[in-house]
C-alpha cells in the first residue's frame, strides 16, 4: 500500500472527525421563534425538536382559537428558518468524495 493510499486514509479520518463535529454541533442548536411581538415563542433543537412553547394570556381568546393557531404556526416556522440558516453555516463540510457520510 502506497502513500497515497496513507494520505487518503488520513483525510477519509479527517472528514469523518468534522461530520462528527458538525453533528454535535447541530444537536446542540437551539433557536426561538416568535409570533405577535412575544405573544407566542417556539423553541427548537437543532434537530427540529420543540424544546419549548410559551403563550402569553393576553393572546389566549376562546373565541379566536384559529388567531391562537396561527401564531403558533407562524413562531413555529420562525424557529425552522432560523435552525436552517444556522445548519447552513455549519455545513461548510468539503465534498466527501461520493462516500456516504
């Protein structure tokens, strides 16, 4: 086995420390998105998990559940944007050269 073999087994090692990297450091992403100025806040994790939810009462109408719903679908789709445009910046991986990780 030549040096080139050598060279390209360090480097498979090498993207496969920063794809294990990039993965606990998506994991440990958290973001919130908001609704109606803070009425409605939506934590996420890294993994689109929600972490969190809070409604204030001033928003809470039982006349108006679909308002109530659509703020939390709105703070809800703010956090995803907000996850994707951080995932986007870790994601910097150089091409792996067609291997699966």
């Amino acid at each position: 086995m030549g040096s080139g073999y050598l060279k390209k087994k360090k480097e498979m090692k090498k993207l496969q420390e920063q794809f294990e990297k990039m993965q606990k450091d998506v994991k440990e992403l958290e973001e919130t998105g908001e609704a109606g100025h803070g009425l409605v806040t939506v934590k996420l994790t890294g993994e689109y998990r929600i972490a969190d939810i809070k409604i204030k009462p001033d928003c809470v109408d039982p006349e108006d559940v679909e308002g109530l719903q659509d703020l939390i679908r709105v703070a809800f789709n703010d956090a995803v944007n907000k996850i994707d445009a951080k995932t986007k910046n870790i994601e910097g991986l150089p091409n792996a050269g067609g291997f699966p990780f």
